[in-house]
C-alpha cells in the first residue's frame, strides 16, 4: 500500500486513474467536467462502501485481517479519486499536492476505519441478546462509514480546486 500511495505522489498521472476517467467520459460523451466528477465520486463511494462492509461483518472472525485489508483499500481508492477528480477537472497537480492528497487519503480512511470498529462493537455490545442481527448492522456501519469518507474526499477536492481558481465555475 505505501509502496503504491508514494508511485502515486512522484509520478504525474497514474494509468488506472486515467483510464477510470477516460472511461467514464466514453461512456457519458456530453458530461460535463462537473457531472463525470460526479459519476467518479458515486462509483468510488459505491466501491468504499461495499468493501467497508464486507470488512464490517468479517471483523469478528478475522479482525486483524479485515482491518489491514480495508485500511489499504480505502486509502489507496481515496488517493486515486483525488486523483481522477483532478484529471476530470483538467487540473494538473504538483507533487505537494499528490503528496498532501496521500496523507489525507490515508488518515481519513484511518479514521473511517476506527468508526467503523466502534460502530461495530457498538451494534456487537446492542444487539447481544439478537446476535444473528450484529454482523448486518455493523456491515451497514462499515459501509456508510465508507461511503461517507470517499464523499468527504471529493467535497473537500472540489472546495480546494474551487479556491485555487475562483474565476472558473466548474
């Protein structure tokens, strides 16, 4: 994960990221830089939120391994959706910047990953009596917590590409 997170600091543009990008304004040929930003944030979102989930409901057996498992994807997804917003905005970045999206990428979805441990100790401890519901209400946890942090990611790239430009309306 680190190893992937500083490739994507030194180098310009990642070729999954583009690619992501390049398939969406394919799909959507008269999308607007705003609108295929839109469609880039739901579906990394969507994708957070499912492995958040997943991660959720298998903590109780596997907890080492779900946390790491999660932790490396939810970072790594966070930084290339900076990433990708940036290209669909046609914005290109320095290395502070991709360096800086990086850390941020990585403590959000630190932070994102604690929620979600409490979450699901919260609804483990709750729902004690009806342990068969536990697993699904911290996998609906997991993935919120996800989901939330991919929107956090996007709504604070949008507001920085924002200042950086204030004569551009996206």
């Amino acid at each position: 994960m680190y190893e992937t997170l500083a490739r994507t600091v030194l180098l310009e543009e990642d070729a999954r990221v583009a690619r992501e990008v390049e398939r969406v304004r394919s799909r959507h040929p008269r999308s607007s830089d705003g609108e295929v930003v839109r469609r880039l944030t739901t579906r990394a979102a969507w994708r957070c939120a499912a492995v958040g989930a997943v991660a959720s409901a298998g903590e109780p057996l596997f907890p080492r391994l779900a946390s790491a498992a999660d932790l490396s994807f939810q970072a790594l997804s966070l930084n290339r959706l900076a990433q990708s917003i940036a290209l669909a905005r046609r914005r290109p970045t320095t290395i502070v910047e991709r360096g800086v999206a990086a850390a941020a990428s990585l403590l959000i979805a630190s932070g994102a990953a604690a929620l979600r441990r409490g979450a699901g100790r919260a609804a483990r401890s709750a729902l004690a009596s009806r342990s068969d519901f536990a697993p699904l209400l911290t996998a609906l946890a997991g993935g919120a917590a996800a989901y939330a942090s991919a929107r956090l990611v996007s709504r604070a790239l949008e507001e920085y590409l924002a200042s950086r430009h204030p004569k551009r309306r996206w």
